[in-house]
C-alpha cells in the first residue's frame, strides 16, 4: 500500500507516560480535528443552507455507513478474544441489535430530516467521488498498517464529544426544523468517550518503544486528515462558487 | 472493498461493437475527463502563478509515483505472457533502464523547473491528504476489481494525447521558464495513444457480455474521477481564497 512516508525512527528517549501520550494525541486534535474547518465553523453559525446541510448529510453517510465495516476489519485482526468481545460494542452501536436501531439507521433519519430521500442517500447517488476516496483510505489503513495503528486510528473519538455537544446546540438554534433527526448525536455523546477510553489505554498498554508510539500518533493524524478532506470536497463542491465534479448531486435551485 | 455500488444489470442488447465501445468510452471522457476542470482552464489561460505550479507538480508527482505501481499489480494479475509483456512496457516507460531514464525521473525535471527542491518532491513532503486518497484509491481498483476493469481504467489515455498537445503550447506560452522541464510530456505524446490502442483492443476482446463492458466504462468513469478530485483539492487549497489543510504545502508569500 503507498502511504505517505512516515518517520518512524525512534527518539532516543523512553516511551511516553500515558499523561504524556494523551497530550501529544490532544496536540494532534487541536491542530487537524475538523471542529475548525471552515465547513464546521459556517454550520454552526448558522449560514449553511438546507441543500447545503443535504449534501453533508448525504455524503457523510458514506462515512458513517463504512464504519462498523472497518470495526469488523479490526475485529479480524484482533486475537484475542477479551479485545474482540470488547472492540464488538462498535459494530453493534452502528449496526443495531434486537434492542437499538443502531447509528447507521439514525444518520439516515438525520439525513431524511435534511429532507433528502433514505432510498437515495442509502445507495450512495450522487456522493462525491472524494468522500469515497477520503472514506476508503481509512479503510486501506485498518487493513495494512498494524493492529495498533489501527486501533489509534480511531482516537478522534478522544475530541468527538465536545464538537457533537456543540453541533447539538447550533444545530438546534439555527436549524430547528433538523431537532427530529438528532438522536445519533444524543448516542455518539456517551459512546464515543467510552469507546476512547478503551482505544486509548490499549494504545499506550500495546506501544511499548516510543516509535511504536510515534506510529500510534502518525495513525491519528492521518484519521484527521480522512475527516477533514471530507469536509474539504463539501466545501469546495457545494459553498459558493461551488463546483460539485460531474455526476454529484446538485442542489436544488442552486 | 467499500466501492461505489455499480449498476452491473445486463441491458438486453447484445455487447457493442468496438466502433460502438470506443463511442461510449469517449462519451465519458467528454463528461469527466479532467480536459474541462475550472485548475486546467486556468493553467491554460496563464493565470497559475509559479506558486500554484509548484503545488500542481509536487501533488502530482505521488500520482506519478504510484503508476508504475499500479502497472506491477495488473502485471501481477494477467495470467498471460504475451499479455505481461505487452503491459510491462509501463512498468519501463515511467521507471526507466539503461537507454531511458523514464517518466517519473522526467516528472522530478518538471518539478524541478518549477523551482521545488526535488529531495522534497520525492519524499512527499506537504502534498494534500487528498492527493494521496485519490491516488490510493487508483490502487485499491486494480486491486480489487477484475482484470478487465483494471486495465479498462487505464483508458484516460484515450483522451491524454489531446490534452498534453495542448498544455505543451500553454505551458510554452505562458511559462516560458518552465519549458526546459516538458520532456514527460513529450514522451507521454506517442507512449500514451500506443498504450490506449491496446487497451481498448484488450477491453473489447475480453469483455463477452454488455454487462461487462458496462462494468468496463464504469471503470473508466472512476478514472476519471480520480484525475479530477486531484485538481478540485489543487484548486480548494491554493486557488483564492485558499485553504491548505494543516500540514500541506504552503506557497511562498501567500
């Protein structure tokens, strides 16, 4: 798989105590998390139009509907059955069991509160082809790179919380006529710091040399990355001039 | 693989014939093909300052880098020496041997004339997260795909003899500094028509049913997208107002 080079040499001192391996991953959030892209900052100012808030919702089901794929990914390289048994909460959180509709099922009330139709956004028309290859990489890295990369791949959730309580509120004061759709927002507010939580102490109990560590934080930037060139494809297709590539869904009126 | 859900029913018609296949394949290099995206426009018209230059070459030069790589995984999936051997003249064309030093050595001349320090250029320093997702993206279709949709991918060269004519003159034009760095192009003028005859021929031998000429072109429209997507980051990034993701490349006095 080309990935970007990374410098995996080892600095010469110790591995990073789990206080200073929290900080250097919350470093990596506060320069790359998405909650500053320029996207993000419109919504929550409430300038984001209805066909505007159609196209995030449609494309990032794309997203949302990898992710219990990529968790059984990393369900398949796991072997030990204590991390399988615990790592399995994601796919049922996304997927549903006999007692919760699961996160996919809720992004696409988000997405039918939009106003968009659920046939069409669950079979992906009219995405743009760089939300597949943003949301494909990240897919490439759970399946090549290392177990323990892949697990801290997944540690944005560390800064998920308070961008969604956040989203919450603005959603709710600029677009009230989204508040029907929100209860994949409400669900992600306990699971993703839970699901952090976990991510975290198995990064810092299996990264023992602080290459491996370095490794660990390379993953997270690049999951950084994957987020925030969704947002920069919405950004460029669908915010003024606005060039969607040929074959994306259009806005209506626009 | 997660890839985007392709119609593959059968229309009842029998397949078309290869004047009828080349037609439909040109259809959608006039929808897609990256001839009309608003970056090449403007690198035409000579309104790309040098800076912009240098983010074009330096984020292409990965897409470059990864072709030969491409070419060795078909290579690796034909099961036919007389078919290896035509498809490993790529593999030469863009690595080099002993009498030529090949597209990609020809690439870093380019970017070179663009003024980037070319250590910089191989290492991938600064180039977008979004270059890297397109590009990989390239890789996980020859992948995973079957052999006929691998190489039917290949077939923008089709449409890249036109486009490289053009640029030459432009480039000439516009940026006269730039001209001692367009031997790529010029080999690319007779390797890329040579490579698409035998593309298209291959494309049409192999695929029986309409169906698979459906997923063929299909292939090709992902091509595209692909190309495309590069110069829509290219463009979001460093065209006004301009917003490099944290980490990429920055121009100089921008």
């Amino acid at each position: 798989m080309a990935v970007r080079p990374i410098d995996a040499s080892a600095p010469d001192e110790g591995p990073l105590s789990l206080d200073g391996l929290r900080a250097q991953l919350r470093a990596v959030g506060e320069e790359r998390y998405h909650h500053q892209h320029p996207f993000h900052l419109m919504m929550h100012d409430g300038r984001l139009s209805r066909g505007q808030l159609q196209a995030w919702a449609l494309n990032r089901y794309y997203y949302q509907s990898i992710i219990p794929i990529k968790d059984s990914i990393i369900l398949s390289r796991g072997p030990d059955p204590v991390f399988r048994r615990a790592w399995r909460k994601r796919v049922v959180d996304h997927d549903g069991d006999a007692t919760s509709e699961g996160g996919i099922k809720r992004w696409l009330k988000l997405a039918e509160a939009t106003g968009l139709n659920v046939d069409q956004v669950r079979a992906g028309t009219g995405i743009l082809p760089a939300t597949r290859f943003a949301v494909n990489e990240y897919l490439n890295i759970v399946r090549s790179r290392s177990l323990l990369e892949a697990v801290a791949s997944s540690l944005t959730e560390l800064f998920s919380r308070d961008l969604i309580s956040l989203r919450m509120e603005k959603l709710r004061q600029h677009y009230p006529w989204l508040s029907g759709g929100l209860d994949y927002f409400e669900a992600r507010l306990t699971q993703a710091p839970e699901d952090a939580k976990f991510a975290l102490n198995y990064v810092y109990e299996n990264a023992k040399t602080r290459a491996e560590q370095e490794l660990a934080i390379q993953a997270l930037r690049d999951k950084c990355d994957i987020l925030w060139a969704q947002l920069d494809a919405l950004h460029f297709a669908y915010v003024q001039p606005g060039w969607p590539p040929p074959g994306a869904f259009l806005i209506e009126g626009a």
